[in-house]
C-alpha cells in the first residue's frame, strides 16, 4: 500500500504493521507533518521481502521508518545488505510501547510522533557504529550472553529456531552446565575468558568507533573484534534472540550509519 505527496525533499516513509495497528492516529499525524514539507511517498510492506523491495527501488528518496525499535533494525539490516546503509540519513518516528522503543530513545530519537516528524524534517545527522556480526546480522544496540529473554526479547515465532532457542537458553543457563566447555572469548586475538577463566555473563555494543566488551563485572575492554565460540549457545542482540550457534564473532564498524535526530540547543 502507497500514497504520495509533493514538496521538498524526497523520502520514502515505511511504516511497520504493527505501528499502524497500534496507534494509527500517531501514525497519521506524523505523516501530515512530514508530507507539509517533504516530498512524500508512504508505503506499508506486507512482509520483510516487500520491505527488501521498497528499498531497494527507492531511488532517491531518504528512508523514513515509522515503528518500532524491530523495525528499525530490519530496516537498517537490508539497507546493509544491499550496501546502500551510508548512502544517507535514515529518519525515525518512534511508535510503539515504551519498552519496544528504548532503543530509539537511546540512539537520541524524539520519541514524540509530532516532534520525532519535525526531526526528520529540519534535525541534525547523528553518526552512529554498528556491530556486524560474521553471519551478515547487524547489532544497533546490544548483545548479551547469555540472553535473558527479557520483556523487550522478541517473541514472536517468526522464525523457526524461536522455540528451539528458548529451550538452549534454559539448559545453558548462566553458568556452564556439567559436561559442557565453557565458551572462549576473544578481543582482537587477546584471550579474556576460555575453561581456565570461565565467563559468566558478557555485554557488548559499540561505543565512539570502537567495541564495548564487559565480562562479568570487570572493566570494559575496547576491540574492533570480538570472537565468542568453544560449545553451543545463544545470544540477545537488540533484544532478539538468535539461533543457536557455536560461533560467533562481531566487528565494528565505525560511522557506518547516520540517523536523524532533534537539532540540540
């Protein structure tokens, strides 16, 4: 489904079902302002292969995403894929329950629909790092080991390893079961946890171009990659729960994506 309008600068507005579904009033009002002075086309895809598309053949226009934090990293998930994520801004109005927003709130997004489209309109462009992980995903946020299944972990059995996941993470627990190897952890080639030094919890995300790790309750250690393996686990990254792997590793890239936020006095 799409409409468009014509002023200004062009933009391709996507907006999440779920959104819409929600609180469509916002959804509306956000789009009113927007369209009053931006170029406007709006569109609503009906599946994430709908969304690839709508991207894909965007042309010029800058992507504006209306959703949720989900959405948001769906958005700049496919923007990676095809290689066009630093081709510009992305705008952002926040819509959603407040715990599936944090994330936007955190990356310095006006969470208010009105203020959040005025943003998109007249803001400054925030560079941000993303962490990409070697299986292609990207990581706005962070990652958590083990994962916690947390109010914002997302539930929805969209994906076939959902259910088979959530039964990983209760065996795995937080602390190595018997018989198992506890996992290896590695910061650019460096050592800090494996059988001799287990770990127990981990956190990652990316800070002012560099990797964040913390281990248990120690001091962050800054890496450009960080490498997670030794037996079979899960993790959380933005609040998702991932597939069980043996093996991960995740790499920062600096400035890779900019989002537009309020101008800041």
């Amino acid at each position: 489904m799409s409409a468009e309008r014509s002023v200004g600068e062009p933009v391709l507005v996507l907006v999440s079902p779920v959104a819409l579904a929600l609180d469509g009033e916002s959804v509306r009002v956000a789009r009113d302002v927007l369209g009053a002075a931006l170029r406007v086309k709006t569109a609503v895809p009906e599946s994430l292969a709908d969304l690839d598309r709508l991207l894909a053949r965007r042309g010029r226009r800058r992507p504006v995403v209306i959703g949720d934090d989900r959405y948001l990293q769906q958005v700049v998930q496919l923007l990676h894929q095809q290689a066009t994520l630093d081709a510009g801004p992305l705008g952002l109005i926040p819509v959603g329950r407040s715990h599936r927003i944090a994330l936007a709130r955190a990356l310095g997004a006006e969470v208010r629909p009105v203020q959040a489209a005025r943003a998109v309109v007249s803001g400054a462009d925030r560079p941000l790092d993303l962490l990409v992980d070697d299986g292609g995903g990207v990581v706005l946020g962070a990652v958590r080991i083990p994962a916690q299944r947390s109010p914002r972990a997302n539930k929805t059995p969209s994906t076939w390893w959902t259910g088979l996941a959530g039964r990983v993470v209760r065996v795995l627990g937080t602390r190595p079961a018997a018989g198992t190897t506890p996992l290896r952890v590695e910061a650019d080639g460096h050592v800090l946890a494996d059988s001799a030094h287990p770990m127990h919890a981990l956190a990652l995300s990316s800070h002012d171009g560099s990797a964040e790790l913390r281990i248990d309750a120690a001091v962050p250690v800054q890496a450009h990659r960080v490498t997670v393996g030794g037996s079979l686990f899960t993790y959380e990254a933005d609040h998702a729960l991932s597939a069980p792997v043996r093996e991960r590793t995740w790499t920062v890239e600096p400035s890779a994506w900019s989002l537009r936020v309020p101008t800041r006095p």
